[in-house]
C-alpha cells in the first residue's frame, strides 16, 4: 500500500490516533468524494444521470474516490488548477469511466462540498472518537466519585482551608461539568447542518436547470444531505451560517476546561506540602533531568496546558464568523485549524486512559492519600466551624454582631490556644451572664456538631451519589440515541 501522509493539524507532538480516519492529511478529501458521490446518485435518481451512465459508480469506482490522497491533491492545485477542489474533480475523473466522470460535480461549488464535507469530519470526530472515550472518562470518574463520596477533605477557596467537603464531592463538581459539557457537545452535534446550495447560496443552478421539479417535494439539497444523514441548513450563501459548527466547537473548549480544572485541581493537592493526590509512577519513568527525588505531575500540568492551547483555537472560530457578503477567502485558511480543537481535547482524554501495562488507566490509578487529607484537615480543624458557630450564636439570641465576635474575639484565642471555636466561647460564657444565655440556648445537637468539625459535610455525600445519578441517566441517554459509538 502507498504511504501516506496521516499528519493531524496541529504541533507534531499531540496526534491521537484516534483522529486519524478523520483529520489525518492524506485522508482530508475522504469526505469531499462522499459528498461527490452523494450528489453523483441523486443526480441519477431524478433523471438527470441514466441508469447505464450511473452503473459506472459501482463500488470500486467510489472506493477509488475514496482514496485520493490530499497530496495528490496538493500537486494538481499547485501546478495546474490553482483551485484545491478543482484539483480534486481532476484527480476523481482520472480514475472515473467517461461517461460518469463527466458529471463530477455538477450542479455544486466548492464549498457545497468543503463546508458540508468539514461537517461530516467533525460529526466522526466525536462519534468514533470523542463519545467513546467521554463514556469510558465518566465511567471511571463515577466510579471513583463512589469510592470516595466519604473520604473527608478540606474544601479550599481562595487558597485557603474553607469547610469539610469529602474527596467525592471535589470530583462529582468535575463529573458533572464534565457531562453538562458533553450533553451540549451531543446536542450541537445533532444540529450539525450540510449545504447543497450553489455559489450564492440560493439554488441558482438547481432552478434555472430544474434539477428542482421532483415530485415527492424534496429539494435537491434535501436528497444529497440525507444520503449523508444530514439536515440542510435552513439558509446559506456560498458557505454554511457558522453557528452550528461553531457552538460545537464551543462546547468542545468547555469540556476541554473542565479537564483543565481538573488538572489544576489534581497538581495543586499534589504539592509536596499538601499530597492528598498522587500521580502513578511508572517503572522507569523519570520526574526530573537532574533531582532524582522528583515525582511532577506531568499529565495534570498536561491537561491544564491543553486546555491553554484550546481555548485560545477558537479565537480562530470566532474570527471567521464573518465574512464578505456571500463570500471571501479569508476564512479559508482559519478554518483548517478548527480540528486541532477536538484533537486536543482527544489528547486530554487520552492522557485521562492512557493504560499502563497491566490495562489500568492513568485515572484509575490515581492515588488518594486518606492520610495526608486527614492531616491537613486537622491543621485549621479547630476553627474551621466558625460559620455554624456564628449562626448558632446569633439565632440564640445574642444581641451584638456574631460574626464580629466569632471574627475577631473566639478565633484569635482559638488559634493561640489550638482549642476548639466552641470551647473557647464556652470559657467567655463562664465570665459573660450574656453569652451564658446565649450558650444555653443553642440546641444540644448543635453544640455537638460544633466539637465534631469532620461531620460538618453539608450534604457533601448526598450530592456526590446524585451528580453519579445523574450523570448515569444522560450518559444511557446519549449512548441511546445512538450519537455515540459505544
């Protein structure tokens, strides 16, 4: 078999086999001669082909379409049309019969063929791509968002320890950006649109040559697209309105951002002076050139880097949203970087189930440190519960500002005297008739809450458990409807 050239868009360093089929250089006009062919059988079908002239298109003769190489392709453009799908009609009616070659691309323009085409790619690229590896990212995370939905944590704002939260619960708010990202990711999917429109985007050729005149009502463009399984855009000029694909893509970026968190998430807590997460450690891999103590979190900064160098490919999106009346080549050139977007997100999954030699993946192999979450649970747990206690303090009738008091009295002294919020106000009200009251009246189990800082999860758990509910039922709802290959 000839070589070819299966080099993705983008750096040389990130190419996820997995975008290949699709994306990969020799295979970029796969989609073009499905859209030829397409158009080939239903011009055959209202007539304008005979039957004898159509039987030229058997399987071997698309197969042949099918292989055409985008280098090939390259060369013809180059020294000859200087026009890329031009260069292809030339390449498709070289290895054609006659009698079917000639109506190669008629009654279409080029962008009939590479805006609808560039659909089709990326309609694959999460069919048998991203959705497979969506199902299998979420099943582990479930999974793991079970295991530890009790293993208590410190939930950290602004950089400092907050309330109680459990392990679970960090990730369950990852699962579910996760799965409301790649619910919207399916949903823009299904509203992908093709376009058989012509030069202007008005059917000008399909009218005045009266390819339009079919008796079952369906138009020209409705035939070609469905023989694609496509819908047609409801309006065009010579290229697709560029909102469809565009909040595809847009989700894409989303969920790409949601691994960056989780990759941020995951090096922050695996800090040398925090260590409630560890990366696995794979027999001969190395952590520095020259400190051979080092073990960095390579993958999470990976995912976090990922998602920098996604987010700033839709720049270009946005950038090519307009255009000169029906058309102008700026946006060209742009648009063949739009795959680099799921390509990088198909990296950011892969580095999520990449397996080692005994098939775990990298996610399953995850370590959480029950150990170090308790220890640094402990380090603030002695005021970590000034909330309830200034709540309690004042729905028992306290008559100042609670959170003052709490703020600036009960927790200086809890702090020099590493005793417990509740038992340092519980030395003032010994001294204080008022905050005697007071103390006398916040319930029993309450005050029992307040010595127990590790109990104070909210409904951490519950949640945690809910969010794996839920992101079972949509994810059996996505495979259902069939949009994703696995």
């Amino acid at each position: 078999m000839e070589n070819l050239n299966l080099t993705l868009p983008g750096n040389p360093r990130y190419q996820p086999k997995e975008m290949i089929p699709m994306f990969g250089y020799d295979n970029l006009y796969k989609k073009v001669a499905l859209v030829e062919i397409a158009t080939l059988e239903t011009l055959a079908e209202i007539g304008v082909i005979s039957t004898e002239e159509i039987k030229k298109l058997d399987a071997k003769a698309k197969q042949r379409l099918l292989e055409i190489k985008t280098t090939n392709v390259d060369k013809t453009e180059r020294e000859i049309t200087k026009h890329d799908i031009r260069a292809w009609v030339k390449e498709a009616q070289e290895v054609l019969d006659e009698d079917i070659a000639k109506w190669l691309h008629i009654p279409l323009t080029s962008y009939d063929v590479i805006d609808t085409a560039r659909i089709l790619q990326f309609r694959d690229a999460y069919q048998e791509a991203l959705g497979p590896s969506l199902v299998e990212v979420t099943g582990v995370l479930m999974g793991l968002v079970e295991n530890y939905s009790k293993q208590i944590q410190i939930g950290r704002t602004h950089g400092q320890h907050a309330l109680p939260i459990t392990v679970g619960f960090w990730l369950a708010t990852i699962l579910n950006r996760i799965v409301y990202n790649w619910e919207k990711i399916d949903l823009y999917c299904d509203n992908l649109v093709g376009k058989i429109s012509g030069a202007v985007g008005a059917h000008n050729a399909q009218f005045g040559l009266q390819f339009t005149k079919i008796q079952d009502k369906e138009s020209f463009e409705e035939k070609v697209l469905k023989r694609l399984q496509l819908k047609s855009s409801r309006i065009s000029t010579q290229i697709l309105p560029p909102e469809p694909l565009g909040f595809f893509l847009f989700s894409s970026v989303c969920l790409s951002s949601v691994l960056g968190q989780f990759g941020r998430d995951c090096r922050h807590l695996m800090r040398s002076e925090i260590g409630e997460i560890m990366e696995s450690f794979e027999k001969g891999q190395v952590g520095s050139s020259t400190m051979a103590h080092k073990r960095n979190p390579v993958n999470f900064e990976n995912l976090e880097g990922m998602w920098i160098k996604t987010k700033n490919e839709f720049g270009k999106v946005f950038d090519s949203f307009i255009c000169e009346h029906q058309r102008d080549l700026v946006g060209s050139s742009v648009s063949r970087d739009y795959p680099i977007i799921p390509i990088n997100l198909q990296c950011q999954l892969n580095t999520l189930l990449r397996k080692n030699n005994e098939g775990v993946t990298f996610l399953e192999r995850i370590f959480v440190s029950d150990e170090a979450c308790r220890k640094n649970f402990s380090k603030n747990s002695n005021v970590i519960l000034a909330e309830p206690l200034y709540i309690a303090i004042q729905m028992a009738g306290f008559k100042g500002d609670a959170h003052e008091l709490v703020n600036h009295k009960i927790v200086p002294k809890a702090q020099e005297s590493k005793k417990l919020l509740i038992d340092v106000f519980e030395d003032l009200a010994k001294e204080d008739d008022e905050l005697r009251k007071v103390l006398d009246n916040i319930p029993m189990e309450i005050l029992k809450l307040l010595k127990e800082p590790e109990k104070y999860i909210g409904d951490a758990r519950e949640k945690s458990l809910e969010i794996v509910d839920y992101s079972r039922l949509i994810i059996n709802k996505i495979k259902k409807d069939g949009t994703t290959k696995r």
